[in-house]
C-alpha cells in the first residue's frame, strides 16, 4: 500500500470520527454542491480537503536524521469565515528530534491557505475542528 493511499485510509477513518451530526452543511469547496445530500457533501468535503492538504505539502521540504515511517496527527479549525489554522498538532518525539522545526513549517504552511465555506448550524456559520492524520515517510 502506498503512502498516499494509507494516508487517505487513515483520513477516511478519522472524518468518520467527526461529529458532523451537529451540523446542518459541511463545510463546502467551491467545487462541492451546497445542494448536495449530506453524504454527497461530506464526500466532497473530505476528497477536497484531501487534494488541498497534498498540493499544500507538496512543495514542502522534509529532511530527518533517520529513516522515518510515522504519522502525527493535525488538528485543523475551519472558522466560522471559512479560514483555515492549525489548532494543534501531535507528533511523537522520534518526529520531533529528527525533523526540526515540523511544526513551525507545517503551522506556517497551513494557516489561512485553505479558503472554504464555513460549515452552517441553524443557517449560522459556525467553526469546527477536524483532526487528521499525516503520514510522514523519509529515507536517507
């Protein structure tokens, strides 16, 4: 199984997760159909976020000390505009000590670089969080 797909497997498994039930729209890419059913709009939430994420680090340059196969996981808020920052991110220390200065990349990377339509509750735009996996894989 390649990187790209475990990724994916992983995402679908956490979007799962998400408590999307409190909400009445996903939050929607300028390609997804606001009038799409539910599912159809998660579906189309989660490919597009997906495909931004991968563009976003495709540029970005990841050297470690050691030969890596981890993921940490990337807590993303989407704000009741639609914007996009990194709440959190976890990584074990075996990430932390190899490739220095991760966070600050990734965090520099992410913020505000994904615009979307807000998600919507009773017709309010209202943020949410959504935590993700991401597969870091180095050799040397």
């Amino acid at each position: 199984m390649s990187n790209q797909e475990r990724t994916d497997r992983l995402v679908e498994e956490k979007m799962e997760e998400i408590d999307m039930n409190s909400v009445e729209q996903y939050p929607l890419f300028a390609d997804c159909d606001e009038t799409a059913t539910k599912m159809e709009q998660e579906r189309c939430f989660q490919n597009q976020l997906l495909n931004q994420l991968n563009q976003t680090f495709k540029d970005l340059s990841i050297q470690s000390e050691i030969d890596l196969s981890d993921t940490l996981w990337l807590d993303l808020k989407i704000d009741e505009n639609g914007y996009t920052s990194v709440a959190h991110i976890f990584q074990n220390t075996k990430i932390e000590t190899s490739i220095r200065g991760l966070k600050e990349k990734i965090t520099r990377r992410l913020n505000d670089s994904i615009k979307i339509e807000p998600a919507l509750k009773r017709g309010i735009p209202v943020g949410i969080k959504v935590r993700l996996p991401i597969v870091i894989e180095t050799t040397n």
